[in-house]
C-alpha cells in the first residue's frame, strides 16, 4: 500500500529498495537499472550487494543519502524498518509499504510490485513458480511434529502467531508451540524445556546461530533435535521462496534421520 501523498509515477526509474528480500526480487524482475540504492543488508544478488548505493541498514536509514538520490519510488517494509523514519521520507517521495505475514500475503506483495514497477508479467510469472514448487515439492508432507524456532540470544527470542516464518513452519507440518503467542516473544531455557518440544530450530538470522550452539543445547535436550536453519528460507519472502520447498524438503529429511 502507498503511505505517500506524494505523486507516484507510472514507471518508476529510480527504485530504492529498503528490504533484502524484496531487493532480490527487484533483481529477479529485471530492474537492474531502475533500482538505484539499497541496504547494507540487501545482500542477494551479490553483484548489487558490491555495486549498488547503499542508504544505511534496515532500522537505521541516511535520510540525507536517500534525499540526494532523489528517488522516485521507495519500497519499504512494515516491520523490518522503522515507522518514524518511513513516515519522515514518506513526506518527500512515494513510499510503499509492504506487510508481509503469510504465504498469501507474500505472494500478494509480489504481484504488487510487479505492477507499480511495471513488471506485471514477470511477477505473474514468479508467483506461478512458486505455487507450482509448493504444490509439487510439499503436497505430501505427513510431518506433525512440535518445534521451537529461535531467531535470537540473550534474551532468546521465538515467534509467534501473525508472522511469515510461523506459515511457512505450517506449511511443512511444524507445529510451533508459541503460536498463541505475540509475534516474538521472549523465553527463558526453563520455559523451553517445559513446553518439551519434539525439534529445536536454531536460525541463521537475525541472531547467527552456529554449530557450538547445537552443542550447547544438547546438553540441555536430551530428548529434541536441535538443528540449524537457513533464516533466510524462513523469512525471505519474495523471489527467493523459489528455492524454499527444496530446502523445505531436505530439512524435513534431516528431521527424520536424527530419529534414527
């Protein structure tokens, strides 16, 4: 949704993307012109990641940067920026804000963006794909086991209903614990180890899990698995859930044989 009074043009030519995933996404519809500046964050595709003009990092934008690149549109993201600095630069350029919570609502934003930058075709495209990989790489999952998802540490952090990650948990038979849960909740080791759950997932993002801290949880879980995931397979909406039920399945697979 555009949060701007300001003029949006028909065929926006100086894109700045203000959300990693979507920036992937731009790149994927053929905006490589068009889109002139990203985050530090914005780390996919890598020859952008090296090129492009960087406007600061998610939650800590150079307005000054963003107001001498004179852009066009900008896109941005409900939760990953920050409500004060999108409505200041909403004042001074069109701004569209997406909210992303769900599979629907991902694949929505990709057809949004696909028409406010001209790419309708393109993005029609992308979503068929990824429809077609879900449906075929994830029609027969059988998987109905507990898990805890944790994204970061002191404090450990989880999530919990309304959030991107907890659909795409459903969508290959997790069953989150924390669902009636906030968004992202924080828990305590003891609380984790009452509610008992069948699988520990251990995010790559934004906190940076390792393999030292599967160890440590071992030794305090004796009964669950305790795994590595790739955040961004969970949280990247946009072009790259393209590569998500592949994952999804190997994941699964990984699961399985630690009941060995």
């Amino acid at each position: 949704m555009f949060i701007s009074q300001k003029t949006y043009l028909q065929h926006p030519t100086k894109i700045i993307s203000l959300v990693p995933s979507i920036s992937e996404l731009l790149y994927d519809l053929n905006l490589q012109t068009e889109t002139i500046a990203i985050t530090k964050f914005c780390v996919h595709p890598v020859t952008w990641h090296k090129t492009k003009e960087k406007v600061g990092g998610t939650k800590n934008l150079s307005i000054k940067k963003i107001i001498d690149l004179a852009p066009d549109l900008i896109i941005c993201n409900k939760e990953e920026n920050v409500k004060e600095q999108i409505e200041e630069i909403s004042k001074l350029f069109p701004v569209y804000l997406s909210d992303v919570d769900s599979y629907e609502s991902a694949l929505q934003m990709i057809i949004d963006v696909g028409k406010i930058t001209k790419r309708k075709m393109e993005a029609e495209s992308i979503v068929n794909k990824i429809e077609n990989a879900f449906k075929n790489e994830l029609s027969t999952i059988t998987q109905h086991k507990t898990v805890a998802y944790l994204i970061w540490k002191d404090p450990y952090m989880t999530i919990g209903s309304g959030t991107f990650i907890n659909d795409m948990l459903q969508k290959i038979g997790l069953i989150n614990i924390y669902n009636k849960e906030t968004r992202y909740p924080q828990i305590t080791i003891e609380n984790l180890q009452h509610a008992n759950p069948d699988v520990i997932l251990l995010s790559s993002e934004p906190y940076p899990f390792k393999e030292k801290h599967i160890t440590a949880f071992k030794k305090l879980f004796e009964r669950t698995k305790i795994l590595l995931a790739d955040g961004e397979m969970f949280s990247w909406y946009g072009s790259r859930m393209l590569l998500i039920p592949e994952y999804f399945k190997k994941l699964l697979l990984e699961i399985e044989k630690n009941d060995n």
